[in-house]
C-alpha cells in the first residue's frame, strides 16, 4: 500500500521564521496531496491541497510544492506566528478515493 | 463549505459493552465516508470506507466484526465498537468524500474503556 513519510516529526521555529515540512511518497499514482493542521483534541483542517498537475500552490503565507519524479512534496509556512503552533500532517490519495497520511509534525512557534 | 458532523463528542462506557458512533454530513450528500483511529501523538490510521447502500471495506488488520459499520443513507454512517476494552479507547474521526478528492472532516469522539 502507499507509504507516505514525513520529516521532521518536531519543529521548533522562532516567530518570524519560516517553517518546512517534507513528505515523500510511494505510489507513482497518487494525484492529490493534502496538508492539514490539527489542534489538541480537534479535527484535522485542511490548509492548503496540491494535484498532480501542479508543482507549487500558495496561499497567503503558506505554500505547497510536489516534484512528482522525486515523489516528494513540501509544506512552506512563512513568517510564522505563535497561532501556527500545532501538528501538521501531510497525506496522499492512493486509489482515487482514500488518503493515507504521515506520522505528523508538531511545530512549536516560540515568541 | 461542507460540514460533517460527529455524535457523541465524547464518550465513557465499562469493558465488554458496545458504543455508537454517528457521522454525518449536515449539507451535501456522501455516498462514501471513512472512519479513522488515531492514538495519542500518533497519526490517524483509516480503519475502513462505508459505502452508502453496501458494505464496508475494511483496511488490513481491523476486525470487521469489532468494528460494526452501516451506511444506510446518504448522509449518515455509524460506527458501533462491539465488546469494547480499554486497548480501544481512542480518538475516532469520520470524514465524508464530497467530490473526487477532498474528504470533510468531523469534530471526532473521544472514546474511553475503563
């Protein structure tokens, strides 16, 4: 099945910094990658999505980018703020319809 | 956007009893909804996708006759943990497929085996 790793699994950034998070996958199929934030006891939020079609999307301060040869993709957060403080997971679409997801990065924003 | 919504929030139940988990999304239709476990720090594992009208598949290593899934709407998906113990206490989260990739989240239910 598709195994999606995800590095690092802590991250501690001062206000300010920019943080980046990397995920790898298996399946040369896979066409929508996902990034979600989730706060201590909530549900993930979606942050921002990539497809296959696409090498870098953004939204405000965060960014996305996927290298479909290297099977990698990367979160981009800038100018970070101590309300970005959370667990962020990173997933991908394996068989058209379900998401399998990484092990999750906790990043700590220190003010 | 879409909303998917999770009952109980939480919930405490003895060893050997069975609990109910209700997803459901509040305004769009999902033929297919997923159901994940996620332990403390770890990451959210699917346990099986419901199926409006047929049944449920289920991922490799979870007993389908533990995990009880019925999807017998468009709207509505239930999760019944039969003879539950303490090794399942966890944090369950439905979510619901509203269109060919995103998957809508719910809230997710706390559940607790004493």
């Amino acid at each position: 099945g598709e195994n999606v790793e995800q590095h690092p699994s802590t991250l501690s950034v001062q206000e300010g910094d920019s943080a980046v998070i990397k995920c790898t996958y298996s399946d040369s199929a896979s066409n929508y990658f996902p990034w979600y934030k989730q706060e201590l006891g909530k549900r993930p939020q979606l942050i921002i999505d990539i497809r296959s079609n696409v090498g870098e999307k953004k939204d405000q301060r965060i960014a996305v980018t996927l290298n479909k040869t290297a099977k990698h993709f990367s979160l981009h957060i800038t100018e970070t703020q101590p309300e970005d403080s959370a667990v962020y997971f990173c997933a991908a679409l394996i068989n058209d319809y379900k998401l399998s997801f990484g092990a999750g990065t906790t990043v700590t924003v220190r003010a | 956007g879409a909303v998917v919504s999770q009952h109980p929030s939480w919930v405490i139940c003895k060893s050997g009893t069975s609990v109910k988990i209700e997803c459901r999304s509040l305004d769009f239709q999902a033929t297919t909804m997923f159901w994940y476990r996620q332990f403390p720090k770890q990451s959210l594992m699917l346990m099986a996708t419901s199926n409006e009208g047929s049944k449920a598949t289920y991922e490799q290593g979870v007993e389908k006759d533990k995990f009880l899934i019925n999807h017998a709407s468009l709207t509505l998906s239930t999760l019944t943990v039969t003879s539950a113990h303490p090794e399942d206490s966890s944090f369950y989260i439905c979510s619901a497929r509203g269109g060919p990739s995103e998957q809508f989240f719910g809230p997710g239910t706390r559940l607790t085996v004493l």
